[in-house]
C-alpha cells in the first residue's frame, strides 16, 4: 500500500466493511457472498494482499449484518396478549408518559426469544430502572407511521434502525418488577437515572434542569420542542445531543482532578484512570455513537502517549466505526452516527488547511481554530442535517464560537 493511504490502512478496510453492511441490506443475493468469500481466497493465494483483505471486510460486514437485522414481529404475536419477561435497556420521561426499551426473552415463562421492544406507560410509576428484570401482559404491534404531512418524522425506521421491532401501549399494572441485575456495568447505566433524580430535585428552574439533563447524561427527552427547534436554527444542536465536545470536557476536567498524580510522577496512572473513567462515563450514557467513538479515539490517543507510538486521527477514526458498527451495524443508518462522524472526519480534513494563522502565533491560531472547527464541522454536516432536519443554520458561526467560550464554564 502506497502513501498516503500507507499512513491510514484502516481507511480502505472500513469502507469495504460499510458496502458489506449495504450490499446485505438491500437484500442481494447469499450467492453474491460467497462469490466475494471466493475471489478474496483466490487473490489472497496470488499474494493480492490489499484487494484481498478489503474482499474479505465486504463480506465480514456483509455477514454481520445478516446475522444481526432485527426479524420482524410475527403475526401470532400480534393477535393475541401474552406474558413477557425481559431486561430494561434504558429508560426515557415526557410530560405525560415514559418509554421502556426492553430486551425480551421469555413468553409466557416458556418460549425463549429475543428481540427489543418499546413500551409506553401513562405514569411515572412504578419507578423502573435500566437492569431491572420485568414481566408485562401486552398485545404487541410492529411500529407503523401514520404520516399526515410528507416531511413528518419516519418513527418506523427510527425505530428499526435502533433494532426495535415491537411497540405496546401498557397501563402501570400490567408491568412487574421481578429481579434486577447487580453487574458493575448495570450500576453505571444507573447512575444516569440517578443523576436526572438530583437535577430534577434541584432548585434550578425547568429550563435549566432540562438543558443540564440533556448536555451531562443525554438524556434530552424532557427538552420541549421550542427548546429544540431554537438551538436548530442557531446552529447549536449539537449541544443538546452528547458528541465528542462533551467527552473532551470530561476528559479535561478528569485532567485537572488528576493533575497531582502526574506532579508526583505517576502520568501513566493517571492517563489509565482517564481511559478508565471516560468509558465509565460512555457507559453511563448508554454508549451512543458519538461517545463511543469519542472514547475509542481518545482511548487510542492516550495508548499511543503511554507506550510512546504516532498516533493517526483518521485510522482511529476508523477503527472507531468498525467497532461500533461490528456490534450494531444498523447505526450506520442512524441520524447520530452519521452526524458524529461526518463533523470529525471533516475536521481532521480541512479544519488546519483553512486556518489563515501561523501555528507560531500560539493565541491568535488557538482562538482561529475555534472558528475553523466550527465551521468544517458544520459544512461537512450540512447535507445530512438538510436531509433529516430540513434546515441549515446561517449563523452557526458566530452562535458556535460564543459558544465554545461559554460551554466549558457552564
């Protein structure tokens, strides 16, 4: 492999791996797979090294994704109400109700399974928390739009994409607590739901609290339409939804608690509790897209501080998409994924090339590069945000920079 894809190898393999993960989800042919398994053998022994690993992530992110599409809710179930049993994933309050994400894997106590549903419950009770082991009487329904308008959010495949193939409107009765899982991951996920309890108990006003839950444990459900529709229009969304500018506070805060480890000489110390607790915090947050690549590439960067090796942004970029999409390959297709990674990928391409000041001048380049991350940020986002939210920010250059200045105090 020739400069400069010799300086970012992953790049070549994570594009292949993402046509796999395509190719499966317009439903070509199995044969197609093995035909592609195939020629990789074949160039593989005639010493094509490149083409031939490249071949072979095809069919690796091909195969992945058959293996983990959602199946779809039969119709028997649909018919009639059963017991289920199942895992909270996460949990999520609106003004009126509460949503349940829940891994299923009994009906009736008997039949295995295994897919993700929703649950919606008018009420705030019975106080439910991610880990919690729950039974519920439902009559379940594959997710249906019920489009008015043409531009109206697409629910069905929001849904899908996030690997949920049932819906079920229960009232608080017809769901029981029946164990709760006591694993250390289980208790970090909480924390989420514990730290929403202390903001909502504070003596912050409403607005307030709800822009504090979305931005430290993203949790944005409580957050009003206005609310959301104004930090769209200035350009500032991406406050409100957890990306790498979060983490990278984190990370400096984590910095600054630790600095005296690194006074008295234990640097290393401290850069592994840093990679320790920003997964922590990932976890806490329920592992989104954006945090998790965050984390995978600041992960990266500190191992390649600690055991002294060059570090490449774009491969760790890539190695960040591979990871989360060979465990769940349908974020591909999801809004988040797309947006985190575009933003980065843009930055790391023309955020330095469009600098007009001289890295010699420390401040002056400092506080032009503010302007210049916002901005390739922004244009390498501004297709998809045109697609999904049907808007694009003018001033989101100006609202950005005072932003960046603000953020970190607040």
């Amino acid at each position: 492999m020739r400069p400069p894809l010799s300086y970012i190898p992953l790049l070549p393999i994570t594009l292949s791996f993402i046509v796999g993960i395509i190719i499966a989800d317009i439903e070509v042919h199995p044969i197609g797979l093995i035909l592609v398994a195939t020629i990789a053998t074949f160039l593989f022994f005639k010493r094509k090294a490149i083409v031939s690993i490249c071949l072979m992530a095809l069919a690796i992110g091909w195969i992945n994704m058959l293996i983990q599409t959602p199946a779809s809710l039969s119709q028997s179930l649909q018919e009639t109400e059963y017991h289920y049993n199942g895992t909270i994933i996460s949990t999520t309050e609106s003004e009126t109700s509460r949503h349940l994400i829940i891994k299923v894997n009994q009906i009736d106590s008997v039949f295995e399974t295994n897919f993700h549903c929703k649950l919606t419950l008018p009420s705030m009770y019975p106080v439910i928390n991610p880990g919690d082991d729950v039974s519920f009487l439902a009559k379940l329904q594959s997710p249906k739009n019920n489009h008015d308008l043409p531009d109206e959010w697409d629910m069905e495949n929001f849904l899908y994409y996030q690997g949920i193939t049932a819906t079920a409107y229960i009232q608080p009765e017809q769901i029981t607590i029946i164990g709760e899982n006591n694993g250390l991951l289980w208790h970090i996920r909480r924390l989420q739901s514990y730290i929403v309890s202390l903001l909502g108990a504070s003596p912050l006003s409403d607005e307030t609290t709800e822009f504090l839950t979305a931005t430290i444990v993203g949790d944005d459900s409580l957050l009003l339409a206005e609310t959301r529709q104004e930090f769209s229009t200035s350009g500032l969304a991406h406050i409100l939804a957890l990306s790498g500018l979060h983490v990278g506070l984190i990370a400096i805060i984590i910095a600054i608690i630790l600095l005296p480890l690194s006074i008295m000489g234990y640097n290393r110390t401290r850069l592994i509790i840093t990679i320790i607790l920003l997964w922590g915090y990932a976890v806490m947050t329920g592992l989104t897209p954006s945090v998790t690549r965050a984390a995978i590439m600041t992960t990266l960067y500190i191992i390649g501080i600690i055991i002294q090796r060059r570090h490449s942004s774009i491969n760790a970029l890539c190695f960040a998409a591979l990871i989360i999409l060979l465990f769940s390959p349908l974020q591909l297709y999801s809004a988040g994924f797309q947006l985190s990674f575009a933003a980065v990928l843009a930055i790391l391409l023309f955020a330095n090339r469009i600098n007009p000041v001289n890295r010699k001048h420390h401040i002056g380049y400092y506080i032009t590069s503010l302007a210049c991350v916002s901005m390739s940020a922004t244009l390498g986002t501004a297709l998809i945000s045109a697609y999904y939210f049907h808007s694009f920010p003018v001033y989101f250059l100006i609202a950005n920079i005072l932003v960046i200045f603000m953020l970190p105090v607040i």
